[in-house]
C-alpha cells in the first residue's frame, strides 16, 4: 500500500469552491484501478486547512492518477485557491 497525505492551505474566499472541486476529484479518482481511499478532510480549528488522503496499492497507480483527466482538471481549477 502506498499512502500520500497532501496538506493544503486555502484562501478564505474559496473555501467552498475547493471544497466542491476536491470532492469532485476525490468522487472520480476512487473509481480508478488501484485506488483503496481518497478522503478530503478539512480541519476544524482551521478552516482553511485541508489534508487529502490517498491510499493507493502501488506508487505506479499514484502516477497513473495523476495522468487522469479530473486530477488535471482539480489542478488546474485549485491552483490560484491556494
């Protein structure tokens, strides 16, 4: 097993909409082969901290993920939110 913990800090004004983006990707990229869990948690002392957790069977699948169409997409739509 192969697990990836991404800590991301958002702006304020776009809590919600990266809250809507992650759990889109997060919908999508647990459909994929050799993905066990893909969580979106937001911490409660700080709202505008998130951790991402990925739990994938092998490195490989990580990198396959990341050559998917909704992983890009997330990307690309989050990047100015953080």
């Amino acid at each position: 097993m192969y697990i990836v913990l991404v800590h991301i800090k958002v702006k304020n004004e776009y809590i919600e909409s990266f809250i809507q983006a992650s759990l889109q990707n997060a919908k999508h990229s647990i459909q994929e082969p050799g993905i066990e869990r893909f969580d979106v948690i937001q911490e409660t002392e700080d709202s505008t901290r998130f951790i991402l957790i990925e739990v994938y069977q092998t490195p490989d699948d990580q990198l396959r993920h990341r050559e998917t169409k909704h992983y890009q997409f997330w990307r690309d739509i989050v990047a100015d939110m953080m």
